[in-house]
C-alpha cells in the first residue's frame, strides 16, 4: 500500500502540474484532508530532492515544478538553498545583492551565507562586481553574464557626456521626423553609431523621459493604438510670445481697474496695456511643429 507521504507527494506535483505556481497557504487548502504539518515535511522532502521550488512572492511562499533538466543540477539542495536560488534566478544577469536576498527570503544572514557558499561551490551561482556600485558585490547565475551599465564609464563615473551626446541625437531626430515611437528612436539610435553598447529600447526610453522633463518633448498617444506613445518636440512660449506678456497678469493694481472709461485706472489709460497693443506676435521658427499627431 502506498504511503501517506508518497500519496502526498503525487497530489502536490499533479496540483503543480495544473498550477504553475502556487502559494503554500492555497496548498495547503487543497489538501486539506491531511494534517498541514505533514504536508510541509512532504514538501521539504519535495525541495531537497529538487522536484519543487520554492520563492517569496509578495511576502507569501510559492511553489514551483521543477524540470528534469534543473533538478538534475539543484538535486540535493536544502530547501534554504532552493529559496535563494530560485531568488537569484529571477533577478536575471542585473543580479541581486545579499540585502535584497534577505529582504526577500525572510532569512538570517547566516542563512543566505550558507546557501550562497553551497550554491557557488556547485556553480549554481557566480558573485560579480556591482557594474555602477563600487564595491557592491552581486550574485547571479553562474551561466549569465553580467548587464553593462550604459550610463557608467569603464572607471564607474556617470557619463554625463554620453547621455548628453544621446540626448541631443534623440531630440533632433524627433524634430527632424515630427513623430517617433520609441521603437523608431532606438533603431535610430542603434544605426547611428555613438553608442559601443547596444542600447535596449528602456535605455533610450530613459533618455525620452529625460527630455519630457526638460519641456524638450512630449508624448502623444496614438489615436489607432493608445497604448502606443509618439514623442514631439515641445511647443514653447517664449519671455517675447505676443501672449505671454499681457501686462494685465502682474499688474500690482489689478485689483483697481476698471472697464469705465471714466475711471482713473482703466485699459484705456493704461500705457503699458496701450504699448502691449503695439506689439507683434511672435512667429513660430522656421521646422517647428505645428501640432497634430501621428498619421
């Protein structure tokens, strides 16, 4: 007769087979029929034989299947060592240092050391320079390399020069075209050369909001995809704009004028409303936009 403990198992690995992912307290409830402290030595027994993962997610305890292929080299894990792998992996080739593991493992430092020690030893894992961090230690997995900061120079100083040259590219290319996605930018870009690092479309997408920030540019959605953002240069309103000068706005005696032409302090008297009237509107330069959206 089968055991409760392999009885067990085969309900926790079939619940993970229609599962994907799984939280313990929902586990739990799905066998319910046997006692919740049986059912964790079953499931610790599942993670050091490699066959379930287990991560925190949102402060709860999930669980994973875990293919042949992975178990084969995590089999033998305790499950602290299971937790911290599965952690690192998701964290991908940006990698992740020990206080962010243990913020997200809910383990004592002593812990993570151990499991990071059993993991590098098996080349489950490798530890890394922090590429925008002197100092800074990261643990990813051993087969990743690590991602290039693009924003930090080899001797790990900001460069300020370079996100400038790419800010000024960017910025004409958009007023060049009128209308470009960021898809379109980072082609651009790419094409252009002045990057030795291939720039993902996130990196130029930082760049763009940069601009946004400045009043350089803005986004527009568009109308056939709203999901879909346009950037355009800005519409500026210079110190000189026809509008932008109405004495009216930061006249001290506001307050006291009077539309009665009888009045001491009216529009009529007034000799700055009076020269304001004078003045010429602005023209917009020569290639600004004019406004619209993408066609």
């Amino acid at each position: 007769m089968e055991s409760v403990s392999a009885q067990i198992q085969e309900r926790i690995l079939a619940l993970l087979q229609e599962i994907p992912s799984i939280s313990q307290k929902d586990l739990l409830e799905q066998i319910k029929e046997h006692p919740p402290d049986v059912v964790a030595v079953t499931l610790n027994d599942l993670l050091t034989a490699g066959k379930v993962a287990a991560q925190q997610q949102g402060g709860a305890l999930v669980f994973t299947l875990v293919g042949e292929a992975e178990r084969s080299k995590t089999q033998g894990l305790s499950p602290q060592d299971g937790v911290i792998l599965e952690i690192i992996k998701q964290a991908g080739n940006k990698g992740i240092w020990t206080r962010e593991l243990r913020f997200k493992s809910n383990m004592q430092p002593n812990q993570i050391q151990k499991a990071l020690k059993t993991l590098q030893a098996r080349k489950l894992i490798k530890q890394i320079k922090s590429p925008s961090q002197r100092g800074k230690r990261l643990y990813m997995l051993f087969e990743l390399e690590p991602v290039r900061e693009v924003w930090f120079t080899d001797s790990q100083d900001f460069d300020v020069q370079f996100i400038n040259v790419l800010r000024d590219q960017c910025l004409n290319m958009i007023i060049k075209k009128g209308f470009a996605n960021v898809g379109e930018i980072t082609t651009f870009v790419r094409s252009s050369g002045i990057s030795k690092v291939e720039l993902r479309p996130e990196n130029v997408q930082s760049i763009l909001d940069t601009l946004v920030y400045d009043g350089e540019i803005e986004g527009v959605p568009d109308p056939r995809n709203i999901t879909q953002i346009y950037y355009r240069a800005a519409h500026r309103v210079g110190w000189n704009n026809f509008y932008g000068e109405v004495p009216c706005a930061t006249c001290p005696i506001f307050d006291e004028c009077s539309n009665a032409e009888q009045a001491d302090i009216c529009p009529q008297r007034c000799p700055y409303f009076t020269h304001w009237l004078t003045l010429e509107p602005e023209q917009p330069a020569e290639g600004a936009p004019m406004g619209g959206g993408p066609q």
